[in-house]
C-alpha cells in the first residue's frame, strides 16, 4: 500500500533543480579568476610606478626580478628588453659627456659587462663626496664611508686594486625608469662644472 504523500523535491518546493558541476571544474574556474586578478594587479602597479616590478624598474633593477615569481615576469616580459636598452643608451649619453669635458675621468668596471643603468667613474684630483656635497641637483652617491670627519674608499673599489685617491673620487650616478635625456644632460653640466671649479681648471668653451 502506497502512501499519497509525494516526497518534497525541488521542483515540488518551487524551485528548479540545477545540475551540480564538478568540484574539478569549480577548481579550473577558482584558478582562471585568480590569476587573472593577480595579472591585473601587476600591470597596475607597473603602470601607476608602485609594487615590486614598479620598484625595480625605479631603481633600474629591472633584470633583478624574482624568478620564482612567473606571474611578474609574465606581466612585464614584454616591457623590460626595451627599458634596458633606453637606460644604455642613457647611460652611456651621461659617460660621453663627462669623458669628453673631463680629462683623465676613469671608468671604474668592465666597459661592457655592467649594469646598463649605473655609470661608476673617478673625477681625478677630486674627492667624490665633496663634488656631489657641491653639485645639489645631482642625486648620487659615492660608496665611500666618512668617520670623524674624513672619508675612506670604497672598500669595494679598493679591492677591486684601484689606488686610493681614485677610489676617493669616484661618483656611483643611477639611473631610473623616468630619467630622460634632459636630465643627463643637466647632470652632466651640473657635475662638470663643480669639478672644474674645485679642481680650479679654466671653463672650455
């Protein structure tokens, strides 16, 4: 004997019964959205200069991105040959024009394995925290350290053999992800000036 009571489904509660997907495809789904949102925050913060790639690229640091971080690399793979290639060329512009009205300035490293953002030289018969300390629109800096009011080398250029009054005057200049051709030019002017006026050279014209 059968009972008239009909069991209570979906349907008979009033509402329409929807396959379940399975919990393989609700995990592909969870993935695709967060890796897109991970995408998004990247190029974000490449774009508006912030985060770790933003940073790096301020800093020139644009081949020191993390490797374990493929989502950082996928965002930026494209930008980051170009931005090395500009920051070259900046930075042999700046070296052109200190090599070329500064006799005797030294290049301190390999003339070509470097760093494509970083110019290290030595201004001779200068101290190189003296120079920078009077040239205030050039933001640089020198590696050297002052104790109790005199200044010690470089320990990085004195091992590398340079004797002590060039590793005195060697100036580290860095550039940046805004730096222009504007703003070397400038610095240059800027550096050369001062070390003519402290190495007490005529202006050439």
């Amino acid at each position: 004997m059968t009972s008239g009571i009909a069991p209570r489904t979906p349907a008979a509660c009033g509402r329409a019964a929807t396959p379940r997907k399975p919990a393989g495809q609700a995990v592909k789904i969870l993935a695709a959205v967060l890796i897109v949102t991970a995408i998004w925050l990247v190029l974000a913060s490449v774009r508006e200069g912030r985060g770790r790639v933003g940073e790096a690229v301020d800093r020139g640091d644009v081949w020191m991105i993390e490797q374990h971080d493929p989502v950082v690399r996928l965002g930026c793979q494209a930008a980051l040959p170009a931005e090395v290639d500009r920051l070259r060329a900046l930075r042999d512009r700046l070296e052109a024009h200190l090599a070329e009205a500064v006799p005797g300035l030294a290049l301190n490293g390999h003339p070509i394995e470097r760093l494509p953002n970083t110019l290290n030289v030595s201004f001779p018969g200068v101290d190189g925290a003296e120079l920078l300390a009077a040239t205030p629109s050039v933001a640089a800096s020198t590696g050297s350290a002052c104790h109790e009011g005199h200044t010690d080398p470089s320990p990085v250029l004195v091992a590398m053999g340079l004797a002590r009054d060039r590793a005195l005057g060697a100036v580290r200049l860095t550039l940046g992800r805004w730096s222009t051709e504007d703003e070397v030019d400038a610095a240059a002017t800027a550096l050369v000036a001062t070390w003519r006026a402290m190495a007490a050279l005529p202006s050439r014209t």
